[in-house]
C-alpha cells in the first residue's frame, strides 16, 4: 500500500534517475513505457511506484506529487483503480494465463479518477510469447492514456520487439550510505554491514536473500570445521549445508522440483563458502576481500578447502546423493 508520504522520501538512492523523470514530466514528453533495468534488489519497483504517483497525481508539483487530490488519496489508500502492480504468481517463471487476462482486462478500462493509468510489471522478462502473447501485444502497443513501468533485471530475456518500444533508464546498485540506510530499516541488527554491501555488491534486496541462505551460518561453519572431529563436522553439515527446503526467494522465482531446488540452494551455499575460504588466503589486500573481517588461514589450508568445495560442487552437478556430498565436503573441510 501506498502512503500518504511523499513517494520520493522512501526512494534510497537513484536521484540521477528522478531528475530524469521530473525533466520529462515538466516538458510534457513523457513516454508511454519505461524499462528500468539494472541488478535485482536496489529499488528498482519502488521507484517506479514513485513515478507512477507522480504521474497520476491531478496537480503534481516541481518535486513531486501533491498528496491532498483525490488521485493521491486514494494512492495513499491503497484503492487506486488507476494504477496495477503485477508479477509473475510465486512459484512461477512466467506469467499464468489468468494472470495476464487480469492485466488485459484492466488495461480495456478507462481511467477512473484522471486522463491517465499506470501499470507496474514486476519481473516483467516474465511476459513471454508463450505465456501471453496477447498481452504481450498489448504492452507493446498500450491504450492511449496508459504508462507502463516495466521493471527487470534480465532486459536481455525481454522480447526485443518490446524493449524496442521502450524509454530504458538503468539504475546502478546503492553506494554504501544507502546500502546501510536501506538495510537498518529492515534489520536492526547492523553485523556484518560491510561484508553484506560487499558480497551483494550494494543490493540490499540480495543481501537480505544473503541472509535468508544463512551466510552467517555459514562463516560460523566454516570457523567450526577447522580440526573439527568427524560427528562434530557432521552435524555443521545437517545444520548449515545441508538445505531443507527452498528459500522463498528461489521458490517464488522458480519452477523446479524440491530436489532440484535444493541442489541450487546447495549450490549458491557452497558458492558463499568459496568467497569465505578465499577471503583468508594470508596476504590478500582488505579491499580485495568480500569478507575484510575473516582471519587469514594457512595457504595450504585454503587449497586444501577450495579443492574439497570443487569437488562437491562437481559430484552435486553429476547428480551425486545431496547429502552424503554436502558431508563428505564438511569432512574434508574439517581435516
């Protein structure tokens, strides 16, 4: 829902992009789509929900919105008719079919409460051929009055023919003030805010999903495994290698079995061990490192570890039992 704030003020960060928007609106050449494109988890959809209240506010000022009329009443409401947020169903790679006919539809309306309608599409490569290909033609040709906000972070999936009719704008990842800003407003705790900034290369959006995947966890596995005996490695495998089930992020954005979705989540997991063991190679610079806090390790140690970490990426990629290798890595890892 929509606050009667000032969509702006909740903006981290993007200002280049705002400046380019508001030039647009004041020489009234606003064009009927924008691709905002750029890496996942840095505000992407939060900009573009603040460009579409500034478009359909009936007195927008210099700045921004005016938030008294009723176009940003009913924004701050949440009851807008004018203005659709839509993303694939989670669980689902592309659009469902009624998914789509439920965009269609509201595209055929007439504005309700102005001249003008805004839509936001989430993950918008999602709108493929095969899974809509009416509505696919209609974004690439909008009713007139209608702006789309097509928001992705893998333009290069889109259909060309739709990129094509689009105005791109790309957003860059959160310098560190507002990598910090953003991420202790959803997390108070501020452990490891260098590290998150570093291994999410400035998405908060990612460094949440980083957390999710238990990276914490993990830089404490890999502290406990160092002379750990077998049953101790063992239960640090079940406890932190081995995933259960899927994490939200990958289930929302994915179509796979369980299994398969596990053996990913292995994956990025043994992915994230790899960039800690790295980080303690002795002599590397601290600006080198994802992890500047890690204390450095034996350069034999550190072969010994990538090697084990190669080798169980290799046997889960060859369809090898999920957990025997996960501890088999943990027992190498251990020593």
């Amino acid at each position: 829902m929509i606050s009667s704030a000032s969509p702006w003020d909740r903006l981290v960060g993007h200002a280049a992009q705002r400046r380019i928007w508001l030039a647009m609106r004041a020489s009234g050449q606003l064009p009927h789509a924008l691709l905002l494109t750029g890496a996942p988890g840095i505000g992407k959809r939060t900009w573009a929900l603040a460009a579409a209240q500034d478009l359909l506010c009936h007195a927008p000022g210099v700045a921004g919105p005016c938030g008294r009329c009723p176009s940003c009443r009913a924004l701050a409401q949440g009851t807008h008719p004018d203005l659709l947020e839509a993303a694939p169903e989670r669980g689902h790679r592309e659009l469902r079919v009624e998914d789509a006919a439920r965009i269609l539809d509201w595209l055929a309306l007439t504005p309700a409460l102005g001249e003008r309608k805004a839509l936001v599409l989430d993950q918008a490569d999602a709108a493929s051929r095969n899974a809509a290909p009416s509505l696919l033609k209609t974004l690439e040709e909008p009713p007139a009055g209608t702006h789309l906000f097509l928001v992705t972070a893998r333009p290069q999936a889109m259909v060309s023919t739709l990129v094509s009719r689009c105005r791109r704008l790309f957003f860059s990842p959160l310098d560190r003030e507002g990598f910090r800003k953003v991420l202790r407003a959803q997390r108070a705790d501020s452990t490891l805010e260098e590290t998150l900034y570093r291994l999410s290369r400035g998405s908060p959006g990612e460094s949440l999903d980083l957390l999710e995947r238990g990276v914490l966890d993990l830089r404490g596995a890999l502290g406990g495994l160092a002379g750990a005996p077998r049953a101790k490695a063992l239960a640090l495998a079940a406890e932190v290698l081995v995933p259960a089930k899927p994490t939200s992020r990958q289930a929302a954005a994915q179509e796979a079995t369980p299994l398969e979705l596990r053996r990913q989540e292995a994956l990025a997991r043994l992915q994230i061990l790899a960039s800690l063991l790295r980080d303690r190679l002795p002599g590397l610079p601290a600006e080198a490192r994802l992890n500047p806090d890690l204390p450095p390790s034996s350069p034999g140690d550190v072969a010994r570890g990538a090697r084990a970490l190669r080798e169980t990426v290799d046997a889960i990629q060859g369809n090898a039992d999920l957990t025997l290798a996960l501890e088999c890595c943990a027992i190498s890892l251990a020593g």
